[in-house]
C-alpha cells in the first residue's frame, strides 16, 4: 500500500466483494439446486437457499440405472483418463526436451519443430481424420483411444527446455566427471531441479484432461466408458419434457470438483506454473 | 537452444524423442496430412467412392453465405468474449492489486471458473436463463425482459458470450495480477510523492507497463473463443437457433460428424488450422520480442 485512503480501500473492497460474488453466483446456484427435490425445481422462482435433499439426490445419480451411467463409473473414467493424459504427457515432453536440450544429433532440430507444429493443431481442428487413426487403431472405447490422442503437446515441451536451459552448465560436467551416465544425470538432478514444474504442469494437465468433451463424446458408445463430464450432455438431452434438474447440477457439481480443489489446493505452484510458462 | 556443453550418444537421444514423435505423428501430423488431402476429394455420403476435386471445396465455401456468416459470426464472437474478459479481469486485477487483506480470498474464488470445464460453465448458464425457470429470466422479467434463448438469436449469442467470457475471467486475472505485481514498486511510490491519484496512476502507470500482457492475453483470448468453447455451445445452443451461434469449430463437427460433409468439413478444418498457425506466428513473435509501447 502506498498511502491510506480509507474510502478507496474500502470502495475496492465492497467493488470487489460484489464481483466476486457475481463470478460464484453461478456456482452457488448449482450447489443450491442440487439440494432440492425435482418438485420444487420446477415452480418459480427458483430457490436460493440450499435446501435437505443432498442426500436423497446422491443416492439416485448413485443407484438409478435408467438415468444412464452410475456417477462413481464415470467419475473413475474422468479420473483414469485425466491421470493418463497428464502422466503421459509430461512423461514423454520431459524426456524429449531432455534430448532436445541436451544432446547434439542429427534431425534435433527437424525434431523439435515437428513438435512445435503440434501447437498449433488442437483436437478440434484435426477431429474426423484423428477419428479414423484411432478406429483403424480398435481403440474406440478404451482408455488408451481416450488419453494417448491427447497426449502429445509442445506446451509441456517447450516449459521444460525452458527450465532445463536455467539449469547451470557445471551440474552436468560435474555429473559427466564423475562418471555418471545421461540418464543418471537426468534422474538425480534433472527431475528434482524441475519438481515446481512437474507440479505446476501436473495442475494445469490434470484439468486439461479432466475436462475434455468433444473427444470422449466422439469416440466412446459404450456407456461404461463415459467421463463425468461428457454425461452431461447426455442427461441435458435424455427423456421427453424438462431435464432433471436436480440431478443433472448434483453431477454437474461431482463433474467439477476434482478440478475444482486440485486448482485451490494447489493453487500457489498452479498460478507460480501458468503465469511462468507463458505457453 | 543447445547446451554449451553437451552429450554425444548415439542411439539414445532418438530413444528419448521416439514417444513423443511417434505419437506425434501418428494423431497429429497424420491426421492433418490426411485433412489436407481430404479437402481436395468430393466424397459421397457414404464414402463409397471418391474423386479429386482440387480447390472446389474451398470455392464452394467461399461462395456459401453460410459459411462466410459463420467466419463473420466467430469474428465478432471472439472480440466480445475477449474484451468482455479481459476487461472484467482488468478492472478486478487492479482493485485485487490495491488492497492487503483478504486478496488471497478473492484470487481463490476468483480462480473457480477456470477448472469447470467447458461444457458444464455451459450448463450452469443454460440454468440460470433457462426461459422457463432460470433464476435469471425471472428477474430479468420483473424488469419486462422477455428472454428465450432458444428462438431469440441474439440473447443465444448474448448467452454463449456470457458463458465464454465467464470461464476465462480467472485466466485473465492471473495473468494481470502477474503483471501488475511485476511493476517496480519506486515507479508507484514516485508518481504518489508527485501526488498521482490511484486512478490516474492506473491509467498512466499501470496500464502501459502491462500493455506487453494484455497483448499477450488478447492473443489467447481470441485462440481459446475460437477453439475451446466447443463445449458451451454445445450445452446452450447447439449452434441455434437457425445457425445463429454456430462458430466455425462448431460448424466442422456439425458439416463432418452430423452432415457427414466430409470434404466441406475437411476444407474448414485446413482454413482452421491456417487461422491457428497465423495467431501462433503472431504469439511467438510478440513472445520473442517482449515488446514494450
């Protein structure tokens, strides 16, 4: 604070309040809505305070077979899919930037542009054809056909050359002195100098995953194979006359929480990760 | 690019790159290949047979009105889901910026909407102006707002901008608040001994010194309205009502997976990605240069 104004602070603060407010109003909606019973979310106006059928609507996304896929199925599906393609993809971009950063051999750089150029193409871009690779590949309604698609990024590749070329030049001739190996270098003080990172890009990765729709919606049939957040869709659509309210915002509430607090929980390395890396 | 001091190995470093180029060029470099190829074939319905057409499929987009709407309708679309963004988070980034207390509380709720994918910001919206029963329309009635998105065209785009611009604010915000903390502190102190408001010192201060990031976040903004809100509209509008919200992105899954145009659809993908590499040169040049008004 540079100097005390008490009325502007006090202004910034009731300002701020007030959009904040606005921002979650949607949010605290969801959470009230799913607290009610289907009856009282169809007279107007809507309720505001939450009300005492939480657990009654928890039981039926639980336990009701015809609404479509039981939510722990699906949140498990949005769980492996989400851990795949964040594992995944910092596994493969840190070993590439490693080689990349690293290593003087032939094709390097005809290597690190051809991954430069998957910046430029996201998933909704390249859908049909990257459809058909995966049909020809028999792996519609499977894990791999869900996550490896999904995997390859420059993003992650391009944040750890980043941090690999902070990394000071003498760790690696000491490390060469001693006699160790590439990759004993890259395991004993490659990985641990990038920990933030991983973790930070672990953040960033796990919601990307987490919250993908277009792709799981195109190549999944099998119900049992359906992610948390695509069977929205699903129950938006499904049976004649109004939605179920109440429960579509209790799956829309479960769909968005893992996200939700990784981000909160996490939240220092996240915010230090996204505005560091800069895509 | 290159350490000073590197490794010399024969076969290793093509071991470490081979996952990451295999799977590249198997879902990315492969598929686009074949996009390319398949917006020179006239194709039948049932892909039974196939002829090379070379560029009609682009003259017959560039001749569909609809498709030049639809070039149009995601032009005005990005801009307002931007500026609408950006300046909220600008105008909650300077505010957060001046106070002490409780600015970790409201970077907190502030950030929410950024892990809510796509789809389901689309949904909550679609709740609160459900024409029906929405929260929303219900106070927007008491002011004599009639709304229904679903056959008024231009409350559908009002919405899906709404939507849009509401999950990308936390992006935003972070990004200013970066860039506001990153200011040397004397440049403040000094224009505050010269008796600059704070107002005056937001306008004259703050905001060239971080117009290098709001031109940073435009940049993203436009590439994220284009591409990342497939979900949204999905959820509210499904392109509708007529094709009043159907963005390109959208338009390529409707012409290729419901349509099954797939040449149309095909030729719309490599214009997309043309859209892409051009945003992606301009991020990248601005990102080397660091330019500073």
């Amino acid at each position: 604070m540079i100097e005390n104004r008490p009325i502007t602070t006090f202004v910034s603060h009731s300002v701020l309040i007030i959009g904040v407010a606005l921002i979650v109003f949607p949010i605290w909606i969801m959470i009230v809505a799913s607290t009610h019973d289907a009856l009282r979310l169809t007279q107007v106006p809507l309720p505001l305070l939450p009300g005492d059928q939480l657990w009654t609507n928890l039981k039926s996304l639980f336990e009701e077979k015809d609404f479509g896929t039981p939510i722990h199925l699906t949140v498990f599906n949005s769980l492996v899919m989400a851990l795949m393609i964040s594992v995944g993809k910092i596994s493969i971009s840190v070993l590439s930037a490693f080689a990349i950063v690293y290593f003087k051999f032939r094709f390097r750089m005809f290597f690190f542009w051809m991954i430069f150029i998957t910046l430029m193409l996201p998933v909704e871009v390249r859908i049909l054809p990257t459809y058909e690779v995966v049909a020809n590949f028999n792996m519609l309604d499977s894990y791999w056909g869900l996550s490896i698609p999904l995997i390859a990024s420059a993003t992650a590749t391009f944040m750890f050359r980043q941090t690999f070329l902070t990394i000071p030049d003498e760790l690696m001739e000491a490390s060469r002195i001693d006699g160790a190996s590439p990759m004993r270098f890259f395991f004993d003080v490659v990985i641990p100098m990038s920990r933030t990172n991983i973790a930070a890009l672990f953040v960033i990765l796990f919601i990307y995953g987490w919250n993908q729709y277009l792709w799981p919606l195109l190549i999944t049939t099998d119900p049992d194979m359906y992610t948390a957040v695509m069977s929205i869709k699903q129950m938006l659509e499904s049976g004649e006359g109004e939605p179920q309210w109440h429960l579509i915002m209790l799956t829309a509430l479960i769909a968005m929480l893992p996200p939700i607090l990784v981000v909160i929980f996490m939240q220092k390395v996240f915010v230090k990760g996204l505005t560091d890396s800069e895509k | 690019m290159l350490k000073r001091v590197h490794y010399r190995s024969s076969y290793l470093p093509y071991l470490l790159v081979a996952p990451q180029i295999i799977i590249t060029i198997l879902f990315f470099i492969w598929p686009a290949g074949q996009a390319l190829y398949q917006s020179f074939l006239l194709e039948d319905a049932f892909g039974l047979s196939s002829e090379f057409v070379w560029f009609d499929n682009f003259i017959e987009l560039y001749e569909n009105p609809n498709y030049l709407n639809s070039f149009a309708r995601t032009g005005f679309f990005s801009v307002a889901v931007a500026s609408l963004s950006m300046s909220f988070a600008l105008f909650f980034a300077a505010l957060a910026d001046r106070v002490i207390k409780g600015s970790h509380t409201y970077r907190t709720l502030l950030i929410i909407p950024y892990a809510v994918a796509p789809v389901l910001a689309g949904t909550l919206w679609l709740f609160l102006f459900n024409p029906t029963l929405g929260i929303i329309t219900y106070f927007l009635d008491a002011f004599g707002i009639d709304w229904n998105h679903k056959l008024n065209s231009s409350q559908a785009m009002g919405l899906v901008i709404l939507a849009a611009a509401w999950k990308q604010i936390s992006y935003n915000f972070l990004f200013f608040i970066a860039a506001m903390h990153s200011i040397p502190k004397s440049l403040i102190e000094a224009s505050a001994i010269d008796g600059a408001g704070p107002v005056h010192r937001f306008f004259t201060i703050i905001l060239p010194l971080i117009s290098p990031t709001t031109f940073f976040l435009l940049v993203v903004n436009i590439i994220y309205a284009f591409f990342d809100t497939f979900g949204i509209i999905h959820a509210i509008t499904a392109g509708g009502p007529g094709n009043s919200t159907e963005i390109l992105v959208y338009k390529v899954y409707n012409d290729g997976f419901v349509g099954l145009d797939l040449g149309g659809s095909a030729a719309q993908s490599v214009i997309l990605m043309f859209i892409v590499v051009m945003l992606t040169v301009v991020q990248f040049k601005y990102v080397e240069r660091k330019v500073q008004y």
